[in-house]
C-alpha cells in the first residue's frame, strides 16, 4: 500500500511538472512564429491558372514552411485601382475577379509569414474570358412599350450588376438616367413609364461592382400610348369555384379583395388574404373593371413584412384571364387567357434583399401582356404556386395600364 501511494504522489508531481512546462513551449513557440527575425516564407508553386469570365482561379503547392500564414495575389482591375485577394492556408486557390477585358493582366502572388514579411513574388499572367458586364452587354435588347422602354437581358452566371437606362431628355444629346436596375437573376425584362408617345432616344449600358462598364446601347423609340386604368370602377365578383373569402386575424375585419385597389401598399395587413382555413392549389379570383380595356402591363405589390415578398404565400406563378361573359357556374369555357407570369426575384439566392423589397413591395413587380390580347371586362387571376408553397395567398395592391374602350 505503501509502495502505491508513493508511486501516486510521484505520478502527480510528475504532472504538476509537465502542466508548468507546456504553456511555456506553447508560449515558446508562439514566438518563434512572430519573431521578426524569421525569414519570409518560400514562394508558391503555381500548378494551373484556369481563365474565367472577367478573372481567374489560380491553383498553387504551397511551401512547407510552419511560419506561413496565409497566399496573397495583388493586381490592377484599372491603371492605379489595385485589388488583393487571399487564401488561407487551407487552401490551394486564388480566385481572382474585377477585370473588365479580356487583355494580359499581371497577378503578383506572395506567400506571407505570421510575422508580415512577405516571400518574393511570383507573376502569373492571365488573360480573362469575356466579362458579365460584356457578355451579358451582347444580348441586351431594347424596344419600345407602353408608356416607355424596356430592357431584356440574359445574365447565365448571376453576376450582380447595375443595368442603366438613360434618354436624351432635349434631343440634343443631353442623357438623363431615368432607372438603374440592380440585379443578379439569371434573366429577366424591366421597364420605364411615363414617356409621351413621341420618337425618343433611349439608351442603355451595363456596370459591374468593380465600376467596369459596357459600351451603350442607343436605340430611337416611340413608346405605346397607354392610360392608368381607373380603379374606382373595381368591384369583386364571387364566382362559384373561386376563393374570395377574407382571412380574419388580429381582431382586423377580413382582409378582403377591395383591398387590392384602394391604392394602399407598402404595408403589411392592408392586403387582400385568403383564408388558410381553406388551403387548395390552384385558386383564382375573379374582379370586374367596370368597362372593357386593351391591357398593356399591371404591377403586383407584395405584402411587406417578413412574411411578404418571395416567401409564403406570395405569388410566384400564375395566369391571368379575361372574359366579356363570365360562366355563371365558375366554368372557364367564356374565359381566355392573357399570359402566365412568374415573379422573379431580382437577386440571386434565398435571403429577400433590400433592393428585392424595394422592387415588389414599394415599386411594384412589372408584369407586362402580350400585344393582341382582346379587350376585356373581367378578370380571373390563378394562382398556381406561391413562393413558400403556401396554399393560400396574399397580395397588396393591384394596379393596370392600357387603353379603354
């Protein structure tokens, strides 16, 4: 016994003794790694330098040295605008990005100590495909609408960009930008309003984050005529087979569909909401405008609030239906259909940014139909899929254009 005791009492010194040591190597070595004295890392080994749309990815074998901490690349986008990109020591790529052109670029590639001194550079060249701002630039198209211009692009790589439309507001050369759309959808067509019907130069042109920008695109067009189609007239028709009823909750009265043109949005109860207590998909509502109209475009506003835009029971696919006569049983054999439309959310991903509220909330999602579309009294929207699969739906505000009979 004791033998065991004193092994024990040797054993906790021993380990007293080691507890002591070790925040002192440890301490130890932590300064070996900062010590200005220790010499820069050796340089990287570059591997493969693949080109990509306005950069590069830049593959390396990194040194075996324990003083490096991460790889830097320095580079100019512009003469005298320099940018830096690093990676950690994790990892064997750089991705460069920024270039505006396809020419020669410099990449200088540093590997860099924990004590900031920095290994000589090694210059790759690289020659980038053609940029976003560019490509996306080559398939722009620009044509006349009701009321003004619209824009169609193609952007395959979600690229954020800023699309600018300007006009020559004397005639003379003098360009006015009217809007400056921000976006990174993969496609998509937007417009601008309120010009007479009279021969007027538009143009157009790209930028990128990096202030890179595309030529501009200049066309001479004469906007459509159209006129605000009066709301006043609206009034709701409870067809058999379709869903009218107004969702009821925080002691409000039911959230019904006046609410759609009373020319309030922007806000988050002031909305027209079907009942979840009668969940289906698809479902429609049906409204007269009092006297037939050509229709030309209309504005969807989303709900705001976190249970609004591109989420819940925000419309995201639907149709839209126009009739003289509708069927008194809430048949679709007197209807025709105007258009299907998808509501699409101006930045890439999941997360609602602030320039998507501003796009469906404030500004209204432009929605435009097709030119030879009947004129029309009534319409029936279908609603045939939300943004949060909701199977019930919410909608702010309603607003046409076109011309009435």
């Amino acid at each position: 016994m004791k033998i065991s005791v004193k092994k024990n009492i040797i054993a906790l010194f021993v380990f007293i003794a080691l507890v002591g040591i070790l925040p002192s190597c440890k301490k130890q070595s932590v300064l070996l790694q900062i010590d200005g004295n220790v010499p820069a890392p050796a340089m990287v080994t570059i591997l493969n330098v693949e080109r990509t749309p306005g950069g590069a990815k830049i593959n390396y074998k990194l040194p075996k040295d324990e003083n490096l901490l991460y790889v830097k690349a320095i580079y100019e986008i512009h003469p005298g605008v320099t940018r830096e990109t690093k990676s950690s020591i994790y990892k064997d790529t750089l991705v460069i990005g920024g270039f505006g052109d396809t020419l020669a670029h410099d990449i200088k590639i540093y590997s860099v100590g924990r004590n900031d001194k920095a290994s000589v550079a090694v210059t790759v060249t690289v020659n980038p495909l053609l940029p976003p701002v560019k490509s996306v630039y080559k398939n722009l198209v620009l044509q006349a609408t009701f009321g003004g211009a619209a824009i169609t692009f193609d952007n395959p790589s979600e690229d954020a960009l800023a699309i600018v439309l300007m006009h020559d507001s004397t005639g003379n050369g003098d360009w006015a930008t009217v809007k400056t759309y921000y976006t990174g959808a993969p496609k998509g067509i937007f417009s601008v309003r309120g010009f007479d019907s009279v021969k007027t130069k538009f143009g157009v042109y790209i930028r990128d984050r990096w202030n890179n920008k595309s030529d501009t695109l200049i066309e001479e067009l004469k906007p459509l005529y159209e006129q605000v189609i009066d709301k006043s007239r609206f009034k709701e028709i409870d067809l058999p087979n379709d869903t009218y009823a107004g969702h009821v909750y925080s002691g409000l009265p039911p959230r019904a569909m006046n609410f759609l043109w009373n020319n309030i949005w922007n806000s988050h109860n002031d909305i027209f909401h079907t009942s979840p207590g009668d969940p289906h998909m698809p479902l429609s509502f049906t409204f007269d405008m009092g006297t037939e109209v050509t229709l030309s475009r209309f504005k969807l506003f989303s709900r705001e609030g976190s249970s609004g835009a591109y989420t819940g029971g925000d419309p995201k696919i639907f149709e839209v239906w126009g009739s003289n006569d509708p069927d008194k049983d809430g048949g679709w054999n007197n209807w025709t259909k105007l258009q299907t439309f998808t509501s699409v959310k101006p930045t890439p991903g999941s997360v609602v940014s602030s320039e998507d509220l501003q796009y469906a909330v404030v500004d209204g999602q432009d929605f435009e139909f097709p030119l030879g579309i009947p004129q029309v009294r009534f319409l029936r929207f279908k609603i045939l899929e939300t943004w949060g699969g909701f199977q019930y739906i919410y909608i702010s505000e309603l607003s046409f254009w076109g011309t009435e009979n």
